[in-house]
C-alpha cells in the first residue's frame, strides 16, 4: 500500500485562492466580496448582486442602469435552443435541458472561443439574462403550455415569475424569489465551482465550463438536495387538512425510521458548516413569509418535525437547500424545476470563478495513489 496521505473528496484541502466569496463554518458567515450575504439580501436587487460578484464592488448607478437595460434586452429564449429543448423529451431532467440549452447557447455564440476577460465578463451577463426563459419554458412546457414572452417593464425576479406561470406575482412571493436567488449565488469551491475551475484550467471556452458545472450541481449531494427536500417532504405525505402539530409528529416518526435503517436525509448537512448553513436563517424568513402568504401552515410541521428530529438523532443541521425546497413548491414550481432555478443564480458565481481562475491559471491536475496490481507480464 501506498505511503501517501489521501484527502478523501479533497476534504480540508485549500487549492487556491479567491477573492470571490469567503465562507467562515467557525463565524458561521458568508461574504460576497466581503459583504455579508445577509446584508446583500436585505438591501440589493439580484442584478446588483450578479455586477457585484462578477467585478468586486457594488455598481455605481450608471452601471446598474446599463445592466438593467442590457440584462432586460437579452431575455428571449433564441430559436436555436428552443429547438433544441423541442428536442428533449418532457419527462427528462430538467437539469439535462439546463445543461443541453448552455451547450447549444455556447455553440451558437459568435464569439464561443474568445476568452478575453471582456468577452467572457459579457458571455456571463448573457447567460444570466437568457437563463430563465429556458427554465420557465421547459416548466411551461411539461404542464402542455404556451410559452410566456419575457416583459421588459419587469425586473429579473419579476419577470422569471412572470414567464413561469403567466401571471404577475405579488410583491412578497418576488422578494422570497429574490432572496433565493442572492443566497444561492456564490459559495467558494463547492463542487459545481470547482468543476467549473478544473474546465476553465484545461482552457476550454466558457459553456462547456458551465455546462460541466451544471452536470456537478444536478446530483442529491449538491444542488439536487432541494429537489430531494420536497421529494421527503412527499413521501411522508403533505396534508394541508392536518395541523401543524399532527404533521411534526408524523415527520418525527419518518425521520426516526429513516435514519435507523442508515438513510441519508437530503438537505441536511454540509462539508464546511458543521454548526448550520449561514444561508438558513435568511432564507427561512423568506419560507415563512410564503407559508403565511398561501397560507399553509401545516408545511412547517414537516418542516419543523423532521429538522427537531436530525437535530436529536444526529446533532446535523438543515443546509440553504432545506427551506429553499419548500419555499419553491409553495411558489408553484414542479418539484424537478428546483434545481434549475440554483443553476440561474449560480452562473453568477461560477462565471466569476471562471474569470478569476483564467486570470491566474495553472492546470488542475491532483496526483493519485495507485493501489491497482503490482506490475506483471501477460
Ligand atoms: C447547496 C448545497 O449543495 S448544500 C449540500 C446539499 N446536500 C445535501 O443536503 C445532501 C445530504 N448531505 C450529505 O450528504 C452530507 O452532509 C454532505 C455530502 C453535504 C457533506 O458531507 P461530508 O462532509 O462529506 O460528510 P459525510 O457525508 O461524510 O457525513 C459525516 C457523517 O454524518 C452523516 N450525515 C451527513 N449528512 C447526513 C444526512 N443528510 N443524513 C444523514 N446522515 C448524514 C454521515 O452519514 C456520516 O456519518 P458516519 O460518520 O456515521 O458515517
Ligand atoms: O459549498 C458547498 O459545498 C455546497 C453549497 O452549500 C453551495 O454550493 O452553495
């Protein structure tokens, strides 16, 4: 066997630096260029979070007004990718038509190879504004719907609502939306991140790194987890007739039976933060804001029974993919559509980490301990 120290999963190993986000498990805090997340939250719009991400500081109004404007005229779905979402069959992931509508938009883009940090700072600001009409299509679409035009009088969250589901939403359900939207922006090396980097270290093109990175997200142990939370919340049943008291009870005897036979219960739970998500409390607010505006109280018994009873059996803690699920299905999404609604925040993130990684690049090539027979002869 060999003699060298192995880091399972790359646990506790620091492979670069960044400037972009830093996650504290010891503060239990998040800083996006320094901001605390909470304060990004309360105060800015999710376009002012992107600009903020993507250059370092907070835009002057000039540049958020030029922002608007480009980001509210760059929002149709382009014929080429609606052929190709046509394509793809309507019970297929939608993660899979996230991952086929960026390839295609990476191939149908003029400047597909030019990987100058201007061209890629406007490859990201593209991809930002085009993403949600794939996503409110293809939710459109599985519910044998028409597709919504984008209206340009509507801000970002306004307007993914707005071609989601046809209608305006009130204004407490956009700002939940937001909410989401600046909490899952941004989160150092998560794994979807550092797929991104390792693309962007060969020197491949902006799409496939992000295409790549989606391909990292879809699965339960990253951003899959949101869609996993409602699937639990599923199997043990949503009653809106029970109480909140009955539907803790329930959720606390599935939680108990679950974890005795050795199961994994997603949204709980993370690599860096072993004492809670900073992200939960923020976005909790913004579930318990939709629970009272649709008024379904019962949810939370879910909710509440099932993190009372991790929290007992294990001392694991709800991740931002916890009050995210729910917060989704009460807002009308299908359960699949959840997590490419992370991918539309996260491009922000991964775009910027991309930029960062090819201003300083080295190759991403870790070594392995070969533990496969001694040499031999045929
Ligand atoms: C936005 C995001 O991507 S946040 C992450 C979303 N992912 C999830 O919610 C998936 C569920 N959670 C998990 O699988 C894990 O907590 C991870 C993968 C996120 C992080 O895990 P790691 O740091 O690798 O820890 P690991 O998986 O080794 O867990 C350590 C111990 O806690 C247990 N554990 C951790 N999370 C959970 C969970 N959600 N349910 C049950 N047990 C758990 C493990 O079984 C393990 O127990 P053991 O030591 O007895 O074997
Ligand atoms: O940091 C991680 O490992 C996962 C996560 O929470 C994120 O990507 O938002």
């Amino acid at each position: 066997m060999s003699e060298e120290t192995i880091y399972k999963g790359l646990a506790g190993v620091v492979a670069d630096h960044t400037a972009i986000s830093k996650v504290n498990p010891e503060t239990n805090s998040l800083l996006y260029r320094g901001y605390p997340v909470q304060q990004l939250a309360a105060q800015l719009s999710f376009e002012e979070v992107a600009l903020l991400l993507w250059t370092g500081e907070p835009p002057t109004e000039q540049e958020r007004e030029e922002f608007i404007a480009f980001e509210r005229s760059h929002r149709a779905l382009g014929p080429r990718v609606k052929s190709a979402v046509d394509l793809l069959p309507t019970d297929c992931h939608p993660m899979d038509v996230g991952r086929t509508a960026v390839s295609v938009l990476g191939a149908d883009h003029p400047q597909a190879e030019d990987s100058s940090p201007e061209a890629e700072l406007a490859k990201a600001k593209e991809l930002f504004a085009a993403f949600p009409a794939v996503v409110a299509y293809d939710q459109r679409r599985r519910r044998g719907l028409e597709p919504v035009e984008p209206r340009p009088d509507l801000d970002y969250s306004q307007n993914f609502l707005w071609m989601t589901f046809g209608e305006e939403a009130a204004p407490e359900v956009v700002d939940a939306f937001r909410v989401s939207m600046v909490l899952y922006a941004e989160h150092s090396f998560n794994a979807s991140t550092f797929t991104a980097r390792v693309v962007t270290s060969t020197l491949s093109d902006l799409h496939s790194a992000i295409t790549a990175a989606i391909g990292a997200l879809k699965g339960p142990l990253h951003g899959g987890a949101n869609e996993a939370v409602m699937h639990t919340f599923e199997e043990i049943g949503i009653d809106p007739q029970e109480t909140r008291e009955q539907a803790a009870a329930r959720a606390k005897s599935w939680m108990e039976e679950a974890l005795e036979s050795g199961r994994k219960v997603m949204g709980f739970g993370h690599r860096v933060y072993k004492h809670g998500d900073s992200r939960v409390p923020t976005m909790k607010s913004a579930l318990d804001a939709m629970v009272e505006h649709y008024g379904r109280d019962e949810l939370m018994g879910l909710y509440d029974g099932l993190e009372a009873a991790m929290d007992e059996a294990k001392g694991i803690l709800p991740n931002l993919d916890y009050p995210a699920g729910p917060t989704y299905h009460l807002m009308g999404f299908d359960t699949e559509m959840f997590t490419p609604l992370f991918i539309a925040s996260r491009i922000t993130g991964w775009t910027a980490h991309i930029r960062e990684q090819r201003a300083d690049n080295s190759l991403i090539r870790p070594l392995s301990a070969y533990s496969g027979p001694a040499e031999r002869s045929l």
